[in-house]
C-alpha cells in the first residue's frame, strides 16, 4: 500500500480541528483563537514533535510507522474505524481489531479524560496497563514502561517478586489463583493461538507456583470488593475499584477510590501532591 499524503494531511486537519480542548482533558482558556486543537497540543498528546506532526498535516513528512501512528490515533481520539483509515491513508495495514487490539476507543478515552484528579487506569483482559491518570501513576508506579509478556500484571506476579511488593502480603495467595483464574478464562475464550495461551505456556514453563495455581481448574474467581496496596511512601491503602468494561474490545477503565475521611483518602490526598503533571 502506498501513502497517501494528500489524504493523510486533510484527515489528521480535519480531525484535530474537530477535537475540543475539553475532549482531551484540557483547559480551553480565554485566549483561544483557534479552531478546535492546536498542532502543538495534539503532538504533546500523540508523544511526538509538533514539527514532525506539523509536516504529516502539510503532506510533506516521513512515512509514520505503525508505532507513530497508533499514538497519532489515540492522541486524537479516533474511532476504531477512523484508526483503520488512518493506516491504510499511511499505506499500512490496519492492526487487528477487538480483544487482540490495544486501541482505545474515544468513549473510555473522554471518561479517563476527566478522572485527572482519581488514580484510574485503562487495562486489557489480560492486565496490560494501556493509559493512566498521573494520580494512576503516583499509586502505581509507571506501568507503561514494561514491555513484552511483562506488560501483563498477572505475567509479572508470577515472575517477578518485585512486583508483589504494591500489596498486602496476606493478600498474595488469593491473587495467585486470581490471576491464573482469569487467565485461564481469557485463554478459553480466546482459543489456544492467542496471546492469553502465549503467557499461560510461558508461566508454566517458567513457574511452579503458577503450575500449581493452574492445577486447580478454578474459574470464575473475582477480586475483593476492597484492593490493599502498600505504597513505599504512604503506606498501606484500602481502596475501592469500580470497573467500567468497554464491551467490544474488553478493556476495562479501572478508577481507585478510597471511603472520605478514612486515613487511605489522606493518603490519596498526599500522593496527589507526587502525581506527575501528564497523563499517560
């Protein structure tokens, strides 16, 4: 497939003057002039530079990688159908599409959007973290930055003592078999070519406590109403998660709360003040 640069140019223009600054979580101010966003502020949202963005509107920059441009998609808050134009326009295939996809659809996106000031977080069925609030980020830890098989939390837990350390010990057996249950229901509806087989036949190759857990055939485990983290700076939280599912791609918006005037809202409150300032 070949790029279309014309098109490419008149399709990102068309829909970043489309996007309001409220759409993407952002103050309009008194002194906007400018219809919809502005280059520079769609770039800070695709992480990239207004420059190499400004050159994809005139028709004259590089060919954008599948990388560029799956950010420029949900930088702009396209749909999935518009996420696929977008592609073919920069004569790539379109990635794949439902529970296999990491594309956020704008709906989840705009929610996130206005949870600026909650721990919140967008997740895949399998625990791949996709964007977090900075108060997200400030309970968590940035978990983005992983990569592969260690994007998946349940993956981590299993090979990773580290990543146990954000929770109750108590609490550690449960979310063992918790997490093999889930995926082990993900891996049944998914089928034995799916990424959710991919990370059970690489637990069971490296871990014998999930070899264990696996055993057990359990289904249809579910979290405890109340989550416990233990934070290397707050200590330990007690927090409620509500769970927004969007239905078509399976990903869930996960928004972290704590009871008002509980010494967890306090703590909520102080790591307010180590949130990082962008949204990720």
């Amino acid at each position: 497939m070949a790029i279309d640069r014309t098109g490419l140019g008149d399709f990102l223009r068309r829909r970043r003057t489309a996007l309001q600054p409220e759409d993407v979580g952002m103050s309009r101010g008194q002194r906007r002039r400018t219809e919809g966003l502005r280059r520079e502020e769609v770039a800070a949202l695709c992480h990239m530079s207004a420059d190499y963005y400004a050159r994809l509107e005139r028709g004259d920059g590089p060919l954008p990688s599948e990388q560029m441009l799956a950010s420029i998609a949900q930088g702009l808050h396209l749909t999935i159908d518009e996420r696929d134009h977008l592609f073919r326009l920069a004569g790539h295939p379109p990635p794949p599409r439902g529970a296999e996809s990491d594309h956020i659809g704008p709906g989840l996106l705009r929610v996130l959007d206005r949870l600026q000031d909650t721990a919140a977080e967008i997740v895949t069925e399998l625990g791949e973290t996709l964007r977090q609030t900075p108060l997200g980020i400030a309970l968590t830890g940035d978990l983005l930055r992983f990569t592969g098989a260690e994007r998946s939390i349940g993956f981590r837990w299993f090979s990773d003592p580290a990543s146990r350390e954000l929770y109750a010990p108590e609490d550690h057996a449960f979310l063992s078999r918790l997490w093999a249950s889930g995926l082990r229901e993900v891996v049944s509806r998914r089928g034995p070519g799916s990424r959710a087989a991919h990370l059970a036949e690489l637990l069971l190759a490296r871990s014998a406590e999930f070899r264990e857990v696996w055993d057990r055939q359990e289904v249809g485990l579910r979290p405890a109403e109340t989550k416990r983290f233990v934070h290397p700076e707050v200590g330990v939280l007690e927090l409620t998660c509500q769970n927004l599912i969007d239905p078509f791609s399976s990903q869930s918006l996960l928004v972290y709360t704590a009871v008002p005037g509980s010494e967890s809202h306090d703590k909520l409150a102080l790591l307010s003040t180590l949130a990082p300032r962008v949204v990720r």
